[in-house]
C-alpha cells in the first residue's frame, strides 16, 4: 500500500527568511568615510535623496552597532589596520559596500610602482556589493543598498516591495 504524504493547510515562513527581510529592512551602516566618495555617502543620507525609505537611514557612529560598512573612498595601506579593527568590532551578520573606484580597485590611483594605496577593499575585507563611479552618485548607492536587501533576502525583498505596493502601500 502506498503512503500519501499530506501537505499542511497553512505553510508557516521559515523563521530565518522572516529575520532576513528584517534584517534587509533595517540596515544600520557605519558613519565612516575616506575620501570624496564619503560626501556624496552623506548626500544619500540628507533630505533630498533620503535613505530612510528604504530601511538604511540610521548612521551608527560605533561599529559596535553598525551591520553594514559603506567603504567610501581612497584606502591607504595605513588605514587598512583601521579598517580591519572595525571589521572586526562588527557584530555578525555584516555586510560591506565598496563605493566608488577607489575602494573597488584603486581607483586612478593604482599604477605601478606605488606603495601607498591598496588595490581594492575586497583585499581587506569581504566586499558584498560594488558601487561604481568616480564619485559615484548617492542614487548609486542607494541602488547599491537596494541590491545588499535583495542579497540578504535571496530576492524576495523586491517582490515584497511589489505586494506591497499593490495592496496600496506607499514604498
């Protein structure tokens, strides 16, 4: 005789992928900057373009209370200990953003022979979103933000943004 396998009436969501839309809704970036990518970062967060729609509005000044780390800028090979300390400070889960060239690759400042920039934040810490551009704009980053939620959600923060917005939710 054959066993039937009986679905549930009501399928609960899994308590890891209802923490991670909360946690994608409720990012806390790090107020830390290095270089001129660090003022259009502050852009992103004043009034006009407002970060605080999309969950990701509240600098924290400690790393202590920060998941996310926007690396803004230019790195020098003596910021790099910094940077890593304050990695490290970062309670987990954690996040990170390059923004701009200089923090993806070196930027125009990576060429032979130099020895006081490092090619890439990717080789001090572990880089989860890329923001391109010289400075990059603060809809850059904002975008950069809205692709880290997706990241952390595995893509179902956008499609709850749509049911959202169908049921007449302003987001």
């Amino acid at each position: 005789m054959e066993s039937q396998r009986v679905e549930p009436v009501i399928k609960f969501a899994l308590l890891e992928d209802i923490l991670n839309l909360a946690r994608a809704n409720s990012l806390w970036p790090m107020t830390f900057g290095l270089a001129c990518c660090a003022i259009e970062m502050m852009a992103a967060g004043a009034s006009r373009f407002d970060l605080d729609r999309f969950g990701a509005g509240v600098f924290r000044p400690s790393p202590r209370q920060s998941d996310v780390m926007i690396v803004a800028g230019t790195i020098s090979k003596k910021m790099a200990p910094a940077i890593q300390m304050l990695w490290e400070q970062m309670p987990n889960p954690k996040w990170c953003i390059a923004m701009g060239n200089c923090a993806i690759s070196g930027g125009p400042f990576e060429y032979d022979g130099q020895y006081a920039i490092v090619p890439g934040a990717h080789l001090i810490v572990p880089v989860d979103i890329t923001v391109p551009g010289c400075p990059p704009r603060p809809e850059g980053l904002i975008q950069g933000i809205l692709a880290l939620e997706d990241k952390i959600t595995g893509g179902e923060h956008r499609n709850y943004l749509r049911r959202f917005r169908r049921m007449g939710g302003r987001g």
